[in-house]
C-alpha cells in the first residue's frame, strides 16, 4: 500500500497542489491541479493538454511534489501520449468530476500523467 498520510489526504481532496521544475528557470514552481487516484498511482490531466506549462515542465524534467494538505510526497512523472492510456484517464476524471466539467475546462486532451505512489510493506 502506498504512504498512508498521503493516501489518507489524497481520498479526502477533490484538489491538491503540485511543485514542478520550471524549464528555464529552474525555479520550484507550485500549481493546484485537479486529479484521481486509485490504490497506488495518482493520475493527472494537464487542462491545455500538451500545451499546458507545467506539463511542458516535466517533459524536461519528472521531479513533481505531490502535496494534499499537510501530506506530501517528492516523486516522479510519467507522461502519457499513448491514446488509450490518456482515455482511460479521461474516463476517470469525467466519472469524478462530471464530464460536463471536464468540456467545460479542459481544452487539450492529448496528454496525461500518472504519478506511482510508492509502495510500503509492513
């Protein structure tokens, strides 16, 4: 199972914050994001798609600190541009959040990102 803070605090949020490297700057750059999770991997839709900048930071570089509340977690992204795997994400999303809300704010829908939890064995 992974890290039970952050676990708890992911299944009590509809939003958390993530930090990414910026780019060019190389600065710590923190953004609140929408997201789903499920057991162990915590699944991200950049709302401009491809296009959006924090998206575009973490092609550069993975680092991304995952924080819900006072839980927090330093990690690294995988980027998704297969089309069934970004679908899959779509879906969840429109089940968490409506799909209306989804059309209304997410105007890219090319990319996604999933964000592995690490594991902890007792």
């Amino acid at each position: 199972m992974a890290d039970d803070a952050l676990t708890q605090a992911l299944q009590k949020r509809r939003q958390i914050s993530i930090t990414v490297i910026g780019r060019r700057t190389g600065r710590s750059i923190k953004i609140p994001v929408w997201f789903v999770f499920d057991e162990n991997t915590l699944w991200l839709l950049p709302v401009s798609g491809s296009r959006t900048q924090w998206y575009r930071n973490l092609e550069k570089n993975r680092a991304i600190t995952i924080q819900a509340g006072s839980a927090q977690g330093d990690l690294r992204a995988r980027l998704l541009k297969n089309a069934p795997a970004v679908r899959k994400v779509i879906r969840g999303f429109r089940d968490k959040y409506t799909a209306e809300q989804i059309k209304r704010w997410y105007t890219g829908l090319d990319v996604a990102v999933q964000v592995p939890l690490p594991v902890h064995t007792t």
